[in-house]
C-alpha cells in the first residue's frame, strides 16, 4: 500500500484520460496483466477501491501509468484530481500475464480500454508481434499508435465498420493465422467478457495457447472476500462433488487465466 503521488492526468480522447503516479515500489514491481487497487477518495464516500490495469511503467523514474474511462462516480472524480493530489495505491495485484518467448510471435487481442492492459507485454518484447483491437466504432480506438511505435503490427476492428474491419476483434483471428502460418503464435487476451469466452473456445478449437484476463468487479482486491470469483476448469478432487469446474478468484488467482483453464458453459 502506497501513497501515489498524481504526475499527471489527462484527457487524450473522448472519455478516456490517462494518469501518472509517482509510486517507485510499485513502478519497479509491476508486470503486464497486473493492476493497482486504487482509493481516490474519503472512506464515507467511495468506500471500495477501484482496480485498475497497470497501463505502462518507469522503473527508473518511478512513474505508473493507468489509462482509465469514465463510467460512474469513481473515475468521475478521479478525473477531477490535479498534479500534486495523492491516491492510496494497493499493488502490484494478482498474476498477469507470462512473458513471450524470443521465437514467438505474440497476438495481443483487445477489446475496448483492454488495449491498456496488455501494452506492457509489446512493450517489453524484443521482436515483432500483433496488436488486434475492437471497438464499437472508430471514436473508440485507443493507444493504437503505441503499439506501431512498438514495431507491433496493428489490425482494427469496429462494430460499425467506420475503422478497420467491419465485426468484432475475433473477426481479424482467422486472417492472423493464415498470414502467420507456420509460426509459434501464443495470444494474450484482455476485454469483455463475451469476447473474452468466444476467444478462449476458438483458442481451444484451433489448438493455439493464450492467457487471457478475466476481468471482474472487485470489492478487497486481495483474495479475502470471494466476490470476485469466475468459474474455471477443475483438476480431479478440486470441484465440489465431483464437478468438473471450480470457483478461482480474479484477485488473486488471475486476473490472467491459461485460455485452456476457462469453463465454457
């Protein structure tokens, strides 16, 4: 738990902003797929914390970027707070994501602000990999030049058809895997939880690895209070009379599953 000092908060597009904090201990920690557990006010009146993915970090300055959309009165006021105002940090939390290996090529898939989530993968890995991102429509398109700038090669999708390719991200997986055949490909997956599931099923039907995090309401962040539970599959003798799938916390288990290990219903 860490005083987070703010550096930086602004609005880069639409109701998206990002923020900078000056946290040295969690800055050096931090991996791709973790997040920060964030308090951005008095205990009357916000009472729960509000995760985060870690979005970028400075090990030698410090800094902590998490890239965050407004959606309700947490990030309404947290879009309010100036330079030199302080949030209470909990972090890094939970398991993210396994670092690729040299010979493969990472496809990261987004979905909407899942786009945060993962950059620190592409930006910590030496060769070249895909970026797939969707959205409901151009206007909601994000970070896809830091991918460029990370030498990844940037596909798009939106619902509307007003950026990229007309459908869903899932619509650009069939064209990946064509123009990288014969390579080591492994995904890394972070957004909705539908698309998220429909990954994880066309994943295990193709034979192809990945992570992907399931994303969750939070209340502690730490593991203690089991709101934040998905169902995963279950090891012999681990799910309750004899079910084949068990209850594993976002918080502390994930928020990075191995796709295989999602139960698809």
């Amino acid at each position: 738990m860490r005083d987070g000092e703010i550096l930086e908060n602004v609005n880069f597009k639409g109701d998206y902003y990002r923020i900078k904090f000056y946290v040295p201990a969690i800055a050096a920690a931090a991996e791709a797929g973790q997040f920060v557990h964030v308090k951005s006010g008095d205990a009357r009146d916000y009472i729960l914390r509000r995760p985060f993915s870690i979005h970028d970090t400075d090990k030698n300055s410090g800094e902590l970027t998490v890239v965050y959309k407004v959606v309700g009165k947490g990030t309404e006021k947290l879009s309010r707070m100036r330079p030199g105002e302080c949030c209470d940090l909990l972090g890094p939390q939970g398991r993210g994501y396994s670092r690729p290996e040299a010979d493969e090529v990472p496809v990261l898939a987004a979905g909407g602000y899942g786009a945060a989530a993962t950059y620190l993968l592409a930006k910590n890995f030496p060769g070249r990999g895909v970026f797939l991102m969707g959205a409901r429509n151009a206007d909601e398109i994000i970070l896809d030049e830091r991918y460029r700038e990370a030498g990844f090669d940037v596909r798009l999708a939106t619902n509307d058809g007003s950026l990229g390719k007309k459908g869903f991200v899932s619509a650009l997986y069939d064209d990946v895997l064509r123009d990288y055949a014969g390579k080591k490909i492994k995904f890394y997956v972070c957004g909705p939880t539908p698309m998220l599931m429909a990954t994880a099923k066309y994943l295990l039907e193709k034979n192809i690895p990945g992570e992907v995090s399931l994303d969750h309401l939070m209340c502690c962040g730490v593991g203690a209070c089991f709101a934040c539970v998905v169902k995963v599959k279950a090891k012999p003798g681990e799910g309750a009379e004899g079910a084949d799938w068990r209850y594993a916390r976002t918080c502390s288990e994930g928020p990075v599953f191995d796709a295989s290990d999602v139960y698809l219903e």
